[in-house]
C-alpha cells in the first residue's frame, strides 16, 4: 500500500505561483510512475505532469513552460511548480502514483488541493 498526501494548494492572483507538494508513505519502492492531475469544474480529471522512475518528465500542452514537476528522494516527496498562473489552471490537483509488485499495478491518489487563481 501506497498513501500519497498533497498540499500547497490556495488562492493566488492571475500570473502568481504556487508550489504544490505530494508526500508519499507505505511501499514507495514499489512506486513506478509519478504525476499530477487536475479537475475543474464539471470537466474531467486531466493529466498535467509526469514523471517516471527514470526521471523523464512530460506536460500537457496547456502547462509547458510554465509547470516543472521535480522530486526528492531522501524525503518521498513529488512537487509541481505552478508559473504564471491564469484563472484556466483554477481546480482541484490530485497526486498520483503506480505501483509495480511483479507486474501487477496499482493506482494510488492523493486527496486533493484546491487552486483557485482570480482574474
């Protein structure tokens, strides 16, 4: 088992930044595969950064260049750094992680931060 918490969410003003934080606890080794995710408001919940055990990064299209997702190993911990923020990034940002025991995967989520940007 896998437990992810995230955090750093908030309200900021449009071109502003936030760092969001995900900490993991439980069976990290067996962790894979990194990334954020975001759901606004009667949408769907959205791929925005990702990260592999190789630390090989991809974005969507709508962050690149102003998103980074980074980690630190020595304390489990996954970040996204949000850049010049606009009012489209406003939504609930969830932590996620695959999990890997002998080829049998496992999807963990963390339980949310809300980010709100006001125009």
């Amino acid at each position: 088992q896998v437990q992810l918490v995230d955090s750093g969410g908030g309200l900021v003003q449009a071109g502003g930044s936030l760092r969001l934080s995900c900490a993991a606890s439980g069976s990290v080794r067996s962790i894979i595969f990194m990334g954020w995710y975001r759901q606004a408001p009667g949408k769907q919940r959205d791929l925005v950064a990702t990260m592999t055990g190789d630390g090989s990064t991809n974005y969507a299209a709508s962050v690149k260049g102003r998103f980074t997702i980074s980690r630190d190993d020595a304390i489990d911990t996954t970040y996204l750094q949000m850049n010049s923020l606009g009012p489209e990034d406003t939504a609930v940002y969830y932590c996620f992680a695959k999990g890997d025991y002998k080829l049998q995967y496992t999807n963990y989520w963390g339980q949310g931060t809300q980010v709100t940007v006001s125009s």
